[in-house]
C-alpha cells in the first residue's frame, strides 16, 4: 500500500510533468487554428494554455490526462479525508457504538 507521502510524490510527478509539456496560446488563435491546437492537445499529449490579455484563462488537455488529473485529485481528496480522520481518532472514539463501527469499518477494511 502507498503511503501519503508516496502518493503526494506521484501527484506531484504528474502536476509537473504536465505543466513542463505546456504550449501558451491567445484565445483568439484558437479561433483561427483550433483544429491544429486540438490535433497538437491529442497527439504531442501537449496541454495548452489560453489567454487573453496575457493572462491564463482556461487549459486544453488530452482526454488521457484529464483523467489522470482526475484520479490524482480523487487521490488527494482521499489522503486528505484520511487525514483528518486520523488526527480525531480520539473524537471517533467517543462516538456511540454503531457509529463507532461504521467507521472503523471505512478506515480500517479495503
């Protein structure tokens, strides 16, 4: 099983290496070349940036790695719930019993 700290590290991993294959692009050139932006976004696996007046706006990404974003992020939301679960333990504890097992139930069995 993965720690937090190895599943921060691969989190981390993915964040960058998408961000370092980023092309920044005017919102107006999309307009203009969007069937060539996409091609590029598909095939180079190549996230792009859109701007408007030299500001981030919005970002296009291959269908592949938006769900590899999308599982890093359920993965973060997971270790952070995982997280606060364990710094209350004690609270959990004083919970009534049935509640007490639902969640030792949800913390502690795959």
């Amino acid at each position: 099983m993965m720690s937090f700290v190895d599943i921060d590290k691969c989190y981390n991993v993915c964040y960058n290496q998408l961000m370092l294959n980023t092309s920044i692009v005017p919102a107006r050139n999309l307009q203009k070349s969007y069937k060539s932006i996409i091609q590029d976004v598909k095939t180079k696996k190549r996230a792009v940036v859109l701007t408007t007046n030299n500001k981030p706006q919005a970002a296009l990404v291959s269908l592949e790695d938006l769900e590899e974003l999308k599982l890093a992020k359920t993965r973060r939301a997971a270790i952070e719930m995982l997280r606060l679960a364990t710094d209350n333990l004690e609270e959990l504890k004083s919970l009534p019993a049935d509640l007490r097992d639902k969640a030792n139930e949800i913390l502690y069995t795959k």
